[in-house]
C-alpha cells in the first residue's frame, strides 16, 4: 500500500477522527485520504469544503506512459493550433521534459535504437547520454535500471543483435 497508517497516525495526532473502512461511502469529511481513487464519490464531493488525496482523471498524469502519452497529444493539439497562430510562444516538449521511449510502439523502438546508435558512434550530445529504463508493469520504484551503457539498451531492451562481420572485400 501507500503507507496509509504513517498518515493515519499523524492525522490523528492532530485530533482528525477515522472514518472506519466499512463506512467508506460517508460524505461527512472535511479531509478522506483513502489508496484508491474509486473510494471517493466525486459527484457528491463538495470543492469548497472537503478535500481529497486524490484528484478525478488523475491517471493521465500519474503514470509515466499515461504523461507521455498526454504530453504527446498535447504536442499534437499545439502543432495543429501553431499552424493557425502567429510564429513563437510554443514550447517544444524536448525543453521540459526528458526524451521518452514507449517499447510498445514501433516509432519509439525506432527511435531509441537510432538515439543508441548515435551514442555508439559518439555524436555530440548523445555520447554522454544516460539511460533511466522503468518497466512498465513495477511500481514504487521497482526494476528502475540507470545506465550508460547503450550497447546494454540495445541489446537487452531492443533485442539487437549485431550481425556478423563481412570479411573483407566480401560484398
């Protein structure tokens, strides 16, 4: 879980009363910290007068595939609408948020094996480049790998194999 005792325990040193698990449907709160999203009743939640440990919709930006996936969209919208405006005041994505690759869309594979292979090569920018690989399927900062080693990238997240070498004049 998230720790919901560490928050139970201060929030109750500061005099809050625990609403017991099998009353979760109550409305009578003035703060619910609850693990899931589901155990809040957003149509009867009142904004002015109770607050909540979690927001609706929240999931589009919570998870790192659900933010790239929004930003990327978000990029889309604004290319679209910078057609139509004067030249200027859009922010590239590449300024504020790092490089991103979703294995699971052949563009991005792509992408990230032509971003290897310029480290390999030692292009300027991309020689000193670190890696930070998080699979989709952990949380909590389980299976995060931080590497340099962009041969290890290719092989090992791309299943890139190098072919044989040709013998010289053997073309």
């Amino acid at each position: 879980g998230n720790q919901w005792d560490l928050v139970a325990g201060a929030l109750e040193g500061q005099g809050c009363e625990r609403i017991p698990f099998d009353e979760k449907q109550r409305n009578d709160y003035f703060l619910k910290w609850t693990e899931v999203r589901g155990d809040i009743d957003f149509t009867r939640f009142s904004d002015k007068s109770q607050l909540v440990n979690h927001i609706p919709n929240a999931g589009v930006v919570t998870s790192k595939l659900n933010l790239i996936k929004t930003l990327r969209d978000r990029q889309r919208v604004l290319r679209k609408e910078a057609k139509q405006a004067p030249p200027g005041g859009q922010l590239p994505m590449k300024d504020y948020f790092p490089e991103s690759f979703t294995l699971t869309l052949g563009s991005d594979k792509i992408a990230l094996l032509n971003a290897c292979q310029a480290a390999l090569r030692g292009d300027e920018g991309e020689r000193d480049s670190a890696w930070i690989i998080k699979p989709a399927a952990s949380n909590c900062g389980r299976g995060i790998v931080v590497t340099r080693d962009h041969g290890m990238v290719l092989r090992d997240y791309l299943c890139w194999r190098q072919g044989p070498k040709m013998p010289a004049g053997a073309e």
